[in-house]
C-alpha cells in the first residue's frame, strides 16, 4: 500500500496554519504521516501544530522554504511526499486525488494543483487579484505540464531523491530551478482534482517587491537549465502571456518618447492597449468572477505587476551570461573532428 507523507514548511504562519493543518487532517484519505518544519517561527507556528497532534521539526534559524522542504524530506519515509505551503486549506479529497493519479500511471512522478477562486481568508481586492490570476493560468495550462509549484503537491519519493534537493541558496523561484531537474526523471502533471484555498498577499508594495525579487532569477534559470540541455517550462512563461510582457515592455520603452511631443503618447497607449488584449481568456475569466468595475481594476494592477517584472527580468538577465557561454562552449565543434 502507498504511504504518503504530507510536509507544511513554515515561517510565521500563525494566521492560517490551524486552518492548513485541519483541511490535513480532514482529508478523506489521510496522510500518514503529517511533519511541520518549522522554520524557526516566532509566532508560535510551532505549538499551533504541536496541539493539532502533528509532529514538528524545529530549524534553528530562517533558512528558506527550501531548507524546510529538505528537511521535511530527509525526515519522513511515505512513498508519496505531499508538500502544503501553509497558507493553503486543501479540499477534502485532495490528498486521495492526487495519490490516485500516481497510481493510475506509473509514468507521473509529480501531481500539482492550483486554487480556489474564493482566498483562504479574504482581506480585500489586492488579494482577489492574486487569487484569480492564478487560478486562472493554472487552469489554462491543466494537464501534462514541465514544471510545477510546490504549494500543493505530490511527488513519488524516488523521483525527489533522483532530482536531489531544493536549492536552498534560492529563495525565489526555487520551484522554477527545482522543476528543470525533476522534468528530466519524471513527467508533471497538474491537475484541478487537487485544489486548496490559498491566503495571499493583500497590499501592493509588497507584492510589486515579491513580483522583482521573483523576476531577478527568472532568465538566468532557464539559460541554466537551456545549459544543461533541458529548457524547461518555466513558471514565468505559463503564469504570463509572452505578448503581455512584451506590450508591457514596449509601453515602457516608448514612453519617453512622449517628452519629444505630446503626440508621441499614442506609442506608448497603444502598446497599454496591446497589453490588456494579450490575454482575452483572463479578460473573460475576470469578468465573469467579478463584474466589469473589478476587471477594470484588476488590469491596472495587472500592468503596475507586469511593469516590475519587465524591468526585474532586464536587471537579472547580466547573470545568465556565464550559463549562456557554457552552452555555446558545449555547442561549438571540436577542431579536426
């Protein structure tokens, strides 16, 4: 019989953790096992868990979701690792799901889901952006897949230990690196059979930090990953339509122009308007969860987002120069042969 070991990482995750830890135990096939790695919490994470009869591993200090997800990993034995971010509530059967696609294909190493369009706990409009965004590309992109998010998620053990471990020098992006060597031993799946409410961030500047932060590593990982010889499916290209990023990046180069003369405006207006039709599928989606007066602000702060990733993808794209060479050093023919 599959064993299955459910891992919740967490840092200061007082404000949803009961509810994560219960959707756990309420799961209609339950873990066996439930292991909380605290990541040296100072909220009382630790006996939040500990109270809800989880066993908990204590870091010693903040090392990063990655360092959490290893140790989880190096601390259990199911055959079946599921990791839950902790500001997630799973569905009933998420579990049971997920191990259920596992075992109807041998081939699929790794099952992940996506979201519910209602936030774990709803704190506003900022909130309701992120959640429906990313409901929305991981709709568009259910079934077999390169990459995954580790937010929920469930990975044969033999597969995780062939990949190796969680690069915990990243706190960004670690999913993205992590998956180009996971889609080289198995194949992804992901699916909206395994489905949580999530609780995201609710004010803008963070965000906008969280979007620059996540974009500075984004280029020099798939020019890894193209070095080793496998491109990947990164995160960044299934989150968000190439053709919004580059309207949102034409808008911001032609902008200037309009200081030559007001008339120049419309290079740059048309480029915006480039941008909000990149993508008439989230447009529907949108508006359909929430009314026009919603989808208006969504765009905006859709754009303000988009803004900071084009210019957090500029600044980070200097340190994929060393990948880039090696793979043309790889590439270039040997002489005499």
């Amino acid at each position: 019989m599959t064993t299955i070991s459910l891992i919740v990482p967490c840092y200061n995750a007082a404000r949803t953790l009961h509810l994560c830890l219960e959707s756990a135990l309420s799961q209609t096939r339950p873990p066996d096992e439930i292991v909380v790695v605290d990541d040296a919490s100072t909220d009382g994470s630790a006996a939040i868990a500990e109270e809800l009869g989880c066993r908990v591993i204590r870091l010693p200090e903040n090392r990063g979701v990655s360092a959490a997800r290893n140790a989880g990993v190096e601390h259990t034995t199911g055959d079946v690792v599921f990791f839950l971010d902790s500001d997630v509530a799973l569905r009933p059967d998420a579990v049971a799901n997920a191990v259920e696609i596992l075992q109807r294909d041998p081939g699929y190493g790794c099952v992940h889901g996506i979201y519910d369009t209602e936030p774990l706990i709803d704190d506003g409009p900022i909130e309701r952006y992120r959640i429906l965004h990313a409901v929305h590309w991981r709709r568009r992109q259910l079934g077999e897949v390169g990459s995954a998010v580790f937010a929920l998620a469930a990975v044969r053990r033999e597969a995780l230990l062939t990949a190796g471990r969680f690069d915990e020098g990243l706190r960004d992006s670690e999913d993205v690196e992590y998956s180009s060597r996971l889609a080289l031993r198995c194949r992804i799946v992901l699916t909206d059979a395994v489905a949580g409410r999530h609780d995201d961030g609710s004010r803008l500047l963070p965000i906008l930090t969280e979007q620059w932060r996540r974009a500075l590593p984004v280029i020099p990982l798939m020019a890894r990953a193209a070095a080793r010889g496998t491109a990947g499916d990164a995160k960044l290209a299934r989150a968000n339509r190439p053709a919004g990023i580059l309207a949102c990046g034409l808008a911001m180069a032609s902008l200037p122009l309009a200081a030559l003369h007001p008339a120049l405006l419309a290079a740059p207006a048309a480029a915006v308007t480039g941008f909000v039709l990149a993508d008439p599928g989230l447009l529907r989606f949108v508006h359909r969860q929430r009314g026009t007066a919603f989808t208006a602000y969504f765009m905006a702060v859709h754009l303000a987002v988009h803004v900071v990733l084009v210019a957090g993808l500029a600044a980070g794209s200097p340190r994929a120069i060393p990948s880039l060479r090696a793979m043309v050093r790889k590439r270039r023919p040997i002489p005499g042969r």
